[in-house]
C-alpha cells in the first residue's frame, strides 16, 4: 500500500531506478523508498542488438517490472506527471501526490517519433525498422530485403547507445553476406557527426570495419524527413561553416541535392534511431535546464549528479543532462554516486567525496561473434578497464568481447547490477 511520504522517492523504474533502488536499501534498510512507475515490463535494451540479428530471444530481455523492485521498495504503479520541487511534491497521472525528502529523477528518455515528418508513417511499412522501437521487426525487415540500398541513420539529437546505430548495420553486413546478397546492396551509414566514434583509439579501429565491410559511411548528414511512399530520406547536410550541400554521387548512391543543402537518398531498407528527447514529465519542469544546449534536460551538476538548484534532488541516467553516452553502463557507475550522497545527506547534510566522472562504455558488436569495448569517460578519454585490459586487446573487435556480451552482461544485469550487488 502506497504511503503518501517517503525517504527516498524515485521516479522510473528501469535501469537506474532499479539499481539506486537496490543499492540504497542494501546499505539502509530503514529508509521508505518507493519507485513511480507504471511500467508492467522491465527491458534489458543493450541485448535488442542481437535479437535483430536473431542471436538473442526477446523474451530474454524482458521480467516482470513488480520481479525487478527488491522486497522492502514499495512499487507505485503511476506515472509522475508534475514536479513541485519547491514544496518536495511529485504529482501523478492519476491525480495524487506524493512527498519525499530525497527525490531521485531517471525516467530515462522518450523516443520521439513525430518530431519526424513522415516517421510514424515509415514504421507503418514493411521497409522500416528501428532497434530501438521493435527488435524483432528489424529482423524481418532483413528477411525481406533482396538488395538495393540499405540505409542507416542516426538523428542529431542526443540518443541512448549512440553505437546501436552504427552496431545495427554492421550486423546487416554479415547478415546479407550470409544470404549472398551483399553484392547486391549498397549499405549506408549517414549521421549528423564527422567521425563514426568519438574517441581513441576506437575510431581507427572502427574505421577499419567499415572500410573492410565496404559500409558506404556518409557523416553530416542530419535526418529531417522520411517520405515513404518514394522510399527516400531527407537530409540537411550539417557540415560546420558550410551551408552548401556536397557534390553528390548519383552513381554511386540514387540520391539528388535539392534546394542547396537537403540530400535526398532513395532506400529499400532503413534502419533508423528516431530523435529523442528528455521526457515531457521532465522538459516542461522546473528541473530541467530552461535554456542552452542542455534545455530540457535535468539539470544536475555533471560529478556529484545533485540538481543545481533543488540539494533534494538527484538525478541520472539517459535523461540526466551529462556530456558523456548515455548507456546502461554509465548508469552502473552513476548510482553509487547518488546512493553515496543521498546517505551522507542524510547522516550529516553534507555530501560524500564519491564523483562520477563520466564513465560510459559501447559494446560495440562489430559482427556475429565480434565485438569492440570502448570504455571512455568525460573529455573523450579512453577509460577501459585495467583488468581486462591485462588480458583482452579491448580496443579490437573480440570474439570474447562477443562472449561478454551474449552471456556475461545479461547475466550480471539480472542477478548482480539489479540486485545492487555490483
Ligand atoms: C537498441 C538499444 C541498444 C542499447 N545498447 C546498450 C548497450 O549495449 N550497453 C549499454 O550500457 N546500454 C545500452 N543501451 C542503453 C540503455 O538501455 C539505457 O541507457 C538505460 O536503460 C538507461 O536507463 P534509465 O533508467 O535512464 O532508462 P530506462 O531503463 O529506459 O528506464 C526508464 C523508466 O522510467 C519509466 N518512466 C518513464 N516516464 C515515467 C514517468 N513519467 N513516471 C514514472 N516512470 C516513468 C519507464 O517506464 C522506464 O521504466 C541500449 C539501448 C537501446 C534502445
């Protein structure tokens, strides 16, 4: 039975919720802490990846939202719809309120489709898919394609994995491969940025696999439209200082220029992740940044992870406002910082000397049975770890690596990171 007051308040249940959840009542089982979230089903989304490329069953990545809170956390199945930080309120969807004394913001992030024109248009046809809406139909998206150009793209706006783009083809290459239809297909990867991976020494060996997979790799250029009765993307081409488009190739690629700076290219099958943004619940709040390149974003200080304005308010995970990738494995290192502090809090007012220093890390599957780890934190400054880096060259695409992440990760998630336990 909810209580209208509690110790601790968190608002999303998924991966960050769950392990500061879990990490928080190990260390004092005293506190009332609840969990706002109306989610049925908890989701390991890093393993979506492989269930495209049918190296992993849905129903794998999917428990029970109830199964995943640990015993002593009250589950409040509501969706928080207003933060009133000045009087220590959520409000909910269902219209009721709940105070805290410490409130913990990770809802994660929303997948906006219509900020697309033509998008939810596209999902509706057999041409186009997205790992990060429904696995599975990208698998059978791939079935059905016979050749042609298989276009990928990423949006210019900050997205959960960056590299899951960017994994989603190099899977598509061995899997056409596989059904001998690589010499038919012209495989694509536009994005928005200059480089296929921001840091060393990754990128050379990422570029490396698209030059021996023969990925056509096309970098400023920023999705704006999807027309899917013609099978075309539309593109602005976002290279800095240049507001001319390129010289486009129209034997290499079917693709035109039109009005200086859009980019036209026809697909026969397009894999796409949509632009994403914070969540409404969050954007329209004051916790969120009211202008800047962070507008929207939850406004914490990027190493002790506390609201800049709100000292009762904490925040992490993929809508935190935090220049580093927003992926599961920042979470992991992101929860520790705010259970430290949310305790020391409590003891003294004060806050613990633990920081986070903006440790993420991309599983880069590079192929069946190969992949890349890159670790790296704030700066763009590589960061693997030292353990396993005395006996894996993790800056090369592995078969162990591949190992790590088909049975290792998933089984740590479920019976260690969730449990707060690691
Ligand atoms: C295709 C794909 C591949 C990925 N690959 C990797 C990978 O290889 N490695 C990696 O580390 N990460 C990967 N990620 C990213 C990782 O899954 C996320 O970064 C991680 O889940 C973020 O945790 P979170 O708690 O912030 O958000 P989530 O886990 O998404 O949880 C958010 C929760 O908040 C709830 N919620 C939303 N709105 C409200 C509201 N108003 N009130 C209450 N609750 C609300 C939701 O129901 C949900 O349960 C991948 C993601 C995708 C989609």
């Amino acid at each position: 039975m909810a209580q209208a007051h509690y110790d601790v308040l968190i608002i999303g249940g998924g991966t960050a919720g769950i392990m500061t959840a879990a990490q928080l009542h190990r260390k004092a089982r005293k506190l009332r802490i609840a969990i706002l979230d109306p989610a049925r089903d908890h989701w390991y989304q890093p393993a979506w990846t492989l269930v495209a490329a049918g190296a992993f069953r849905m129903q794998d990545t999917r428990r029970d939202e109830a199964a995943v809170v640990p015993d002593g956390v009250d589950l409040v199945r509501e969706a928080a719809s207003r933060f009133e930080p000045e009087a220590n309120t959520v409000h909910t969807a269902n219209g009721r309120a709940y105070t805290y004394d410490h409130l913990v913001v990770c809802p994660g992030i929303k997948l906006d489709i219509d900020a697309m024109p033509g998008l939810r248009e596209a999902l509706a046809t057999d041409r186009v898919c997205s790992n990060y809406i429904d696995p599975e139909k990208t698998r059978r998206v791939m079935k059905g394609f016979q050749g042609g150009v298989a276009l990928f793209t990423q949006p210019a706006t900050p997205i959960k994995c960056g590299g899951a783009p960017q994994k989603a083809a190099y899977l598509a290459d061995e899997f056409f491969r596989r059904r001998r239809l690589r010499d038919r297909t012209k495989l694509v990867f536009a994005t928005p940025g200059s480089v296929i991976f921001g840091v060393q020494p990754f990128r050379t060996a990422l570029e490396e696999v698209v030059r021996t997979k023969g990925i056509l790799f096309k970098p400023f250029l920023s999705p704006v439209r999807i027309d899917p009765v013609r099978q075309e993307v539309h593109f602005r081409w976002c290279k800095p200082g240049e507001d001319h488009g390129p010289a486009v190739d129209a034997q290499e690629l079917p693709q035109r220029v039109e009005g200086g700076d859009t980019i036209v290219m026809h697909y026969d099958m397009l894999h796409l992740a949509p632009p994403q943004s914070a969540p409404d619940v969050v954007r329209h709040s004051p916790l969120a940044y009211a202008d800047g390149p962070n507008k929207g974003w939850l406004e914490v200080d990027i190493h002790t992870l506390q609201h800049k304005r709100y000292p009762n308010v904490f925040g992490l995970g993929d809508v935190a406002a935090l220049p580093t990738a927003k992926t599961g494995a920042a979470v992991r290192k992101q929860a520790p910082v705010v259970v430290a502090n949310i305790l020391q809090r409590i003891k003294d007012g004060a806050l613990s000397k633990m920081q986070y220093d903006g440790y993420s890390s991309c599983p880069l599957v590079t192929g069946y049975g190969r992949m890349l780890l890159a670790e790296f934190k704030y700066d763009n400054v590589r960061d693997s770890d030292p353990l396993l880096t005395r006996f894996f060259d993790t800056g090369k695409p592995l078969w162990s690596m591949w190992l790590l992440k088909k049975y290792v990760l998933p089984w740590l998630y479920w019976n260690r990171m969730l449990k707060g336990t690691m």
